[in-house]
C-alpha cells in the first residue's frame, strides 16, 4: 500500500554492487519494509474486514429475496395436498416459495449505520498509514544507528592503528636505550585495550544489523548490509523552522493518529443514530410467490352399493310444522373398479396452486428487556469515551512536541560544545605526542592524552547522531515526512 505521508528522501551514493554484495540505501530499506513488516500487513487486513463489513451494511438497504423449496414423499394414510381427501397411498408431494422483504423507514438506521461502517473502514485505512509511519521511523533509527556503529569501528580501527605506531616507535627507542621497557609494556597493554574496543564496536554494528532485519521482516540469516554515508550529507531542517507550536499544529492536519481519532469519533456519533433509531416502529414491504403440487401412483375407485340407511339426529324442514328424519345411506365397497383416480399433470398444478403474497409491516417495539435503551446508552457512552481518547492523545503529542524540542535544542549545544572539545583534545594529543617523542612525557601520560582524544570524539559522534535523531523526531511529528 502506498504511503503518503512519509517520504523519506535522501540524499545518499548510488548503489554500488557491479562486485560483490549489494547495500541497501534507506530509501530500499523503507519501501521494503512497508511491504513486508507483519504489522503493516495485520493492519491492512483490518482494514479490508472494514471494507466488508461497509459492503455488508451497503446491502442491507437492498430488498431481501429467497427461495425456498423442497419435495418429500407420504406413505399411509394421509390428506391429499390436492383434493384434501384422506386416502391410503403414496404421495410424492412439492412446493416451491419466492420471498422478498424490504425496510421502507427505519428512522435512518440504515443510513447511520452505513455511515458510521465507511467511517471506520477510513480510520482503519488511516490506522494502516500509522503503522507505516512508526515502520518507517523504525527504519530510519534503525539505519541512524547502524551508522552511528560504523563510525565508532572506524574511531575504534583508528586508535588501534594509531596504538600500534606508538608502540612501534616506543620498541625503537627501548631498543635505543632511551625509554624503558615500562613504557612499551604500558603501549602494548594500551593496543590490546583498544583492539577489544575495536571487537566490541564490530560486534554492535552487526547487532544493529540484525535487529534492522528483523524490522523488514528478512532471514537473520540473509546476506544483507547498507550503505554508510557521511553523516555531514544527512540534511537537517533548520532548528528555527520546528517552533513548537508550529509543529504541533502541523501534526494535528497530518499525522495518521489524530485522523484516526477523529473519524472513529465521528463513527460513533453515526452509531448513536442508528442505536436510537431502534427505539420507534420500522415499516416494511413483504410480499412472496408460492405454488404445490403432488405426484402419486393412479388409485382405483372402487363401485358403492346403498345396503341400507341409518338414522340420524338431525330433521328436514318441509313447511307447515312437517319435519322428516334425515337417514344416512349405508355404502359397501365391491370389487368392482368403476374408474382410477389419476393425479393431475404437474405443469397444471403448479400453475393452479400458483398464489402471490404482498403486504405492509410495522413493528413497534415496546417491551424488549431494555435492549435498544441500553444500546443507546451504550452508544453515547462509546462517544464520550472516543472524545476523552481524543483529548488524552493530543495533549500527549503537545507534550511530545515541546519535549522532543527541548531535547534538540539541547542535543545541539551538546553537539557544538563536543566539537570545541575534540578541537582541543586533538590539539592537546599533537602537544602530547611531540613531547613523548622528544622524551619529555610519559608514556602513561601519552596514552592518557590519546584515551581523552577518543573519548572526546566518540562523545561528539553521540550528540552528533543524538541531535540529528531528534530533529528527525520533530520531522516526524511535523506529520510531512522525514527527510534523511
């Protein structure tokens, strides 16, 4: 999915693999990292169950329409679905039925709801772009920080290298007769000091290249390096352009976060429609096609003879006070088949037993267990909740902004006053040794003076990466993109 609003650009060397092993750019690192981290991937998918679920309430606004059929067989005695007469036989007996339903007002509750399942499938889809601005931070920290161990391995290579050439000219002069032996011992314990240095800074840079692996979702096993740029080529925005205010301002329009929360606001404000629309009557259309028929085997109709008549209870009205007994005739059956009761074609039954269905529903709810009461509630709840959220995270950004502020503000004069100290101990080290070569300072002193000189740069190479990350961090909040 593509980020709008990150874009790193930076301003690194071209790619260099016509020999040998390919390094990655930051550039590479972050568009692969937007396809391939797990987090990103998990939020996408939330956003497509989103979209499913706005199609889904999309459809509920259309008219229902089923079918329902089925075909079953009667042994026995049983009711003739046709004639209605009991009969002994067996009947294959079936129906067929078209139903078709559609709301006509539900006090917006369609709507509403449709409005508040596109809200959300938007706050997810911003969500997605959260996630891929924290990815891409990652990324860029992680990248920081890899740079920031290949320049404490070429400071721990250059004290090595430096050590060893004390040392070389330290063994000349014991071998003169004008140092003692002491002051190689003292070099020699100097060099392996700073060769562990060397092991330790080398081991670190290879952490930090797997932890940014892990970050794009690569083998730990991959063949993977990046490129090292000089740290003088990352551009900074001048530190007058990151105010504080402006700055949070600018994140409120653009950062992911803040839009979230306000659709999901939004959202829930929709629901509270929709949950009080189900405390008034729905109307709604019906109507449905149906047809039966049955199937069975000829059945004979056997002659009746009158053997007979029996008295009943009831009497016919002649006129004139005269009444007659009603008798009921007395029916044998013979063996005799006088004809055979055949069951009509199926065609024509379906087409006679063809009936149609329409009408108008209401449904008013009255007595529901508080169900729809307590879904409003619930609902108005659920806003107030969204709101407070609201609130709590853009206070926090505020405060974020204003202390990631401070913090750069800070990191830069560290920054200038590390760089007067280095200026010094370089200095100081060439005073040093000039007068370790003339024979008028310890070696102890000399490596004292050597030891200071390192420190001080690795300490202006920390403020140096410190700053530029905090200036990336009010990059970041700025909600335009960084540019590194």
């Amino acid at each position: 999915m593509k980020m709008r609003t990150i874009n790193l650009c930076i301003a690194l060397l071209a790619f260099t693999s016509s020999f040998g092993q390919e390094k990655w750019d930051l550039r590479k690192a972050v568009d692969y990292a937007l396809i391939n981290n797990i987090s990103v991937k998990q939020a996408d998918l939330q956003a497509q169950f989103s979209e499913l679920a706005l199609k889904q309430n999309k459809g509920g606004r259309l008219p229902s329409l089923n079918f329902n059929g089925g075909t079953g067989l009667s042994f026995g005695r049983s009711e003739n679905p046709t004639t209605g007469v009991f009969e002994y036989s067996n009947l294959m007996n079936m129906n067929m039925q078209l139903q078709s339903q559609v709301t006509l007002f539900n006090w917006f509750a369609l709507k509403n709801t449709v409005d508040a399942s596109r809200l959300t499938w938007e706050a997810d889809k911003e969500q997605t772009k959260k996630v891929q601005n924290d990815i891409a931070l990652n990324v860029a920290v992680a990248y920081l920080q890899i740079l920031l161990s290949r320049e404490q391995v070429r400071i721990a290579a250059v004290q090595v290298e430096q050590s060893k050439v004390q040392l070389d000219i330290t063994r000349r002069k014991v071998t003169a007769g004008t140092l003692p032996e002491l002051s190689a011992a003292e070099l020699e314990a100097q060099l392996a000091r700073d060769s562990s240095a060397l092991v330790t800074a080398e081991g670190s840079a290879q952490q930090y290249l797997l932890q940014m692996k892990a970050l794009l979702n690569l083998d730990a096993a991959k063949d993977f390096d990046v490129q090292v740029p000089p740290v003088e080529i990352i551009p900074i925005e001048p530190l007058a352009e990151m105010q504080p205010e402006a700055v949070y301002a600018s994140a409120i329009a653009n950062l992911p976060q803040q839009r979230v929360n306000e659709l999901r606001l939004k959202s829930a404000e929709r629901s509270v429609a929709a949950a009080r629309a189900n405390l008034y009557p729905t109307i709604s259309a019906f109507g449905s096609l149906y047809t039966t028929a049955t199937k069975y085997k000829k059945i004979p109709v056997y002659e009746q003879i009158i053997t007979g008549y029996t008295p009943s209870n009831f009497r016919a009205d002649a006129g004139g006070g005269v009444y007659y007994p009603v008798e009921i005739p007395d029916l044998k059956f013979t063996t005799n088949i006088v004809d055979y009761n055949i069951s009509p074609k199926l065609g024509s039954q379906l087409n006679n037993n063809f009936g149609q269905n329409i009408g108008i529903g209401l449904n008013i709810p009255i007595l529901n267990g508080r169900q729809a009461r307590t879904g409003w509630d619930r609902s108005k709840l659920q806003v107030k909740q969204l709101e407070l959220t609201k609130a709590q995270d853009n206070m926090t950004l505020k405060q974020d902004i204003y202390t990631a502020y401070n913090d750069a503000v800070t990191a830069m004069q560290k920054f200038n006053a590390n760089k007067k100290t280095v200026e010094t101990s370089q200095k100081a080290y060439d005073f040093a040794s000039k007068r370790y070569d003339a024979g008028l300072l310890s070696s102890y002193e000399l490596i004292t003076s050597q030891n200071n000189l390192a420190r001080a740069k690795i300490d202006m190479l920390y403020s140096q990466y410190d700053y530029i990350f905090k200036m990336k961090l009010l990059e970041f909040y700025r909600g335009q993109g960084l540019k590194l």
